[in-house]
C-alpha cells in the first residue's frame, strides 16, 4: 500500500483530501452505503442461522437417520429432498422421494445437495438477501435476489452432473417438481433450506437437456481473470505517470 500511494504520487505528509467540513459527509455518506448492506447480510445469516436450528430441533423428533443415505429420511409422502446448511449440515430427503425415485435418481439429487452445502451457497443467497432488503426500491436489487437463487441450484446441478448422468438428475427434478404423490404438490423446503426442486425447475431443465458443448475450463479461467481484472483498470490508469 506504500509503494503504490508513492507511485500516485502521495506522501505520508501530504494533505489527505475529505477531512474539511464538506469532506466528512462525503466519506459519511459512501461509507454508510458500505455498511448498510454489511450490517444486513449479519442479520440475514443469524436469521437463518435461527430458522435452521429449530428445524434441526423438529427433525432430531420426528426424522430418523440413514446412515447408508447420509441423510435425514422425513416421513411424508410428498416428494422433497433439502439440505439445511451451516456448521451442522444435514441433508433430509422425504418418504415419498425415495418410494418414486430409482437409486440412480436419488443419489443424483443427494449430490445436489452436497454440492450446496460444500459450496456454502446460503452465504451468497444471504448476501443476495442483504442487499434486496437495503436497496429495495431498486429493481436491480429484486432482480438480482431472484437470479443468485437461481444461478446457484444452476451450480449444484453442474456439480451432480459430473458424478452422475444426465438423465438421472433430469427425470429426478421432473418427477419430484411435478410432486407424484397421493395429495399432490410439490414439497417446498423451510426457511434457510436449500431444495432440489428450488427456483426456476423449469429453466434448469431446459438447460441440463441442451446438448450444446460446453465453454473450455481454459476460456472460463481467461474471463473470470479479466472480470476481476476490469475494476483495477481506473486506478491504475489513474495512477500512472503522465496522467492526470
């Protein structure tokens, strides 16, 4: 940080600007944008972190556990199939999830939910949460909520896909969406739960049934460097001799 405040052309006596009367509101305000959504997305992961040890609680009585599964087996008949993320992860797959799927299906949607729990995907969507609810009226905001939600079962799906075929982890999110149960209805996951059949079922599907070839990891590796790349590209140019 030294070298690169010598190289803009700053020295340790130099005035530093935003301390007069005027420059104390303009670091104020900016910095409380800052803050603001820091401040939420801890409210939001205590929240969850709540909702999920009571569930856990509620499960400890009425679910049992498969050791062969690694999972919570919940006695209902309504297909579902969750995990409840955290420093006590749990995986909880219902009665009628494992009458209707094949052992193949079944393991494809388990690794699903590994995948969200090694993934740690409830921060992102906490984060996503945080900033929904502090910036409210931007529908950028609401938007960006829905899309992380979705981009992360995108994730899990990906992961299930390396490990187990196509078709499997296909019919699987069909047959439990479509909640082929006595009574009917898709089985929707608790507060702070992270399900299978989460949002956008159908766009998933669509996507796992394309069979376009996939980008090469090298291409991916190429525009994840430029991306983080781009936001240091102003205070280098900023920075540099003869600027300015």
């Amino acid at each position: 940080m030294s070298g690169l405040l010598r190289f803009c052309g700053l020295t340790f006596d130099a005035p530093i600007p935003g301390t007069g009367p005027l420059g104390v509101p303009a670091i104020a305000v900016p910095a409380s944008v800052a803050l603001l959504p820091l401040a939420r997305f801890g409210h939001e992961l205590l929240r969850a972190r709540r909702v999920r040890a009571r569930h856990r609680g509620v499960l400890d009585m009425v679910g049992r556990r498969s050791a062969r599964l690694r999972a919570t087996v919940l006695d209902h008949d309504t297909p579902a199939a969750y995990c409840l993320p955290g420093r006590r992860p749990r995986i909880v797959v219902s009665a009628g999830a494992l009458r209707l799927l094949s052992p193949a299906q079944l393991e494809s949607v388990l690794e699903h939910e590994r995948a969200h729990i090694a993934g740690r995907h409830h921060l992102a969507l906490a984060a996503a949460e945080a900033f929904a609810r502090v910036f409210r009226w931007l529908p950028l905001a609401r938007e960006a909520r829905a899309q992380t939600a979705l981009l992360l079962e995108m994730a899990a799906d990906d992961r299930a896909l390396r490990r187990h075929p196509r078709q499997a982890l296909v019919s699987a999110l069909y047959t439990m969406a479509a909640g082929h149960a006595p009574g009917g209805g898709a089985g929707h996951a608790p507060g702070g739960a992270l399900t299978a059949t989460g949002p956008g079922a159908v766009v998933r599907l669509r996507r796992m049934l394309d069979a376009r070839r996939r980008p090469h990891p090298a291409l991916c590796g190429v525009v994840v460097t430029v991306a983080a790349g781009l936001p240091l590209l102003p205070p280098l140019l900023g920075c540099a001799p003869g600027m300015g």
